[in-house]
C-alpha cells in the first residue's frame, strides 16, 4: 500500500486536527502554526477534495459491525466462563472436603481432575482473545475488500484461503463450545437438586410426622467420588447447613454465571460463522473478475 493511499481515519485527523478546512479556499484559525499544511499546498488540496465528511461515512462503511459486536460477546462471555468456572470449581472441592469426603484419597483423581480444567481455563481464555483480535481483523480485511473501499485494496486466492480457514475453524469452535455450553449445565444441574432438596427440608419443618432426617442427598450418585467415599451423602440438618455455607452460595451461583457465559460464547461463534461465511461467499463471486489484485 502506497503512502498516498493511507486511510481514511488518518485524512480525517489530517484534516481537522492540524487545521485544514474541507470548505475550498479556506483554512481553520490555527492552521497558520503550520505554513507547510496551508489550504495552497498541493497535497493538502488533494485531501480536501474528498471532505471530512465524506471521510467519515467511508470509514464508518468500512467497520464490520457483526464482527465487532461478535468479538466484545465472544470476550465477555468468554471471561464469564473462565473466571467463575475458576472460582467455582475451587469451591466445589473445597465443599467436598469439608463435608462428602472426608478421606483425602477417597477424592484425589476428582482434585486432580478439577486442576487439570483449571489449567484448560487458562488455555481456553488466552486463545479465544487472540482469536478474536485476529477474526475482527479479519473481518475488517474482508469487509474492505467486498465493498472495495480502496481501489488497490482487493482479495487473491491466498486471501480467500484464509477466510475460508476461518469458517471452518470457527465452525469447529462452534461445534466444540455447544459440548462446553452442555457440560457447564451439569454442575448447575447437580447444585439445584442440592438446593431443591434444602428447600423441601424447610418446608417439611413444621410438619412434625415428617422427620427431616430422612431427607438425603447423596453424591455419589453422580459418579464424583466413589462409592466407599465417608460420608458421601447429607442428611437433614446437616445438609440444611451445607446449603447455608457461604462456599455453596458462591459455587452455585457461579456455575449459573459461567453456563451463562457458555451461551453467550456460543451465540457470539454463531455469529462469527454468519459473518465469515458471507464474506468468503461474497469474495469467491467477485475473484470471478478478471482484475489486478493485491492482498
């Protein structure tokens, strides 16, 4: 790209920040302080030709909005996913310590499994922030190139290519983080019938022919620890105690907020592939031309 065709964010700031009116013939108050950008230098007649407004339109034509409003969901849900999974799965363990497993052995494949995600986590946030800055910018590579906002700014076959990667890696991503979105629903899935069952201890209180003891939850049913894990289960006033920790509060409301996340990351993908599959169908029609072209 030659220096004489620089953006149009760059001639708007030329413009308006060192003084150079976009009315013929005139010059902003200040634009004395710099002799050598007057309205009667060449290039500076050259760039008002266009205008500052007709600038701005050019580059606002240039955004891709469905990539942007695709890449702050795709952050947020992301960092919502990451963050409160963190937290909450240090809470979990830290419930089945105190109060399903006593025995650290009867849980040490389920601590070192819930170690290993933690990691995976902190994979998962990095990659998705740099993949996202790369698709925005793809999306602002393509978007230039359809509406060919700049005459030497086209799309090749290795361009092409590209795009064509990123829809099918942003459809895997698709597919992948649906699997996410499913399996973050099982820790909210295990907290709620944990919850359900504190509230039914409660309501039975002043029922005096239902004792509340008999009112269990047992983990082990979830396949979590094993079956010979001390004590594995919760009865009655214990387990209404369980639900009155600060740790099952916070865990339980953090699974809610990270399967949250999970779905936001889902629709943010969704519309990723949307974007990316338009633009790759827009570019192949148009390589159809016989034409210069740069990358």
């Amino acid at each position: 790209m030659k220096f004489e065709n620089i953006s149009s964010i760059g001639e708007c700031c030329y413009q308006v920040l060192l003084g150079v009116s976009n009315v013929k013939g005139t010059a902003l108050p200040w634009s004395g302080f710099f002799p050598f950008l007057s309205s009667s230098h060449p290039k500076t007649l050259k760039r008002n030709s266009a205008g500052c407004f007709e600038c701005c339109i050019k580059c606002l034509g240039g955004v891709p909005y469905a990539s942007l409003v695709a890449t702050i969901l795709c952050f947020s849900g992301v960092a919502l996913f990451c963050g409160c999974g963190h937290v909450a799965l240090t809470g979990t363990v830290s419930i089945l310590e105190q109060h399903f497993s006593t025995t650290a052995s009867d849980h040490a494949l389920l601590s070192e499994v819930i170690q290993l995600m933690q990691y995976v986590i902190y994979g998962i946030a990095s990659f998705f922030f740099l993949y996202g800055i790369i698709l925005l910018a793809e999306g602002f590579y393509t978007t230039s190139a359809v509406k060919e906002l700049h005459g030497e700014f086209k799309t090749t076959a290795c361009g092409r290519c590209i795009s064509g990667m990123f829809v099918f890696l942003t459809y895997v991503l698709g597919v992948a983080w649906l699997g996410v979105f499913g399996f973050s629903a099982v820790p909210v899935f295990m907290f709620y019938n944990i919850w359900s069952t504190c509230e039914v201890i409660k309501s039975f209180q002043a029922n005096v022919t239902v004792p509340g003891d008999q009112i269990c939850v047992d983990i082990r049913q979830y396949g979590i620890i094993p079956w010979n894990a001390v004590p594995g289960k919760a009865c009655g006033p214990i387990l209404e105690n369980i639900c009155n920790t600060n740790e099952f509060y916070m865990s339980y409301h953090l699974f809610i907020v990270a399967c949250a996340g999970a779905g936001a990351t889902v629709i943010a993908l969704l519309i990723y592939m949307m974007a990316t599959t338009y633009n790759y169908a827009v570019l192949k029609f148009k390589s159809r031309e016989d034409c210069c072209t740069k990358f």
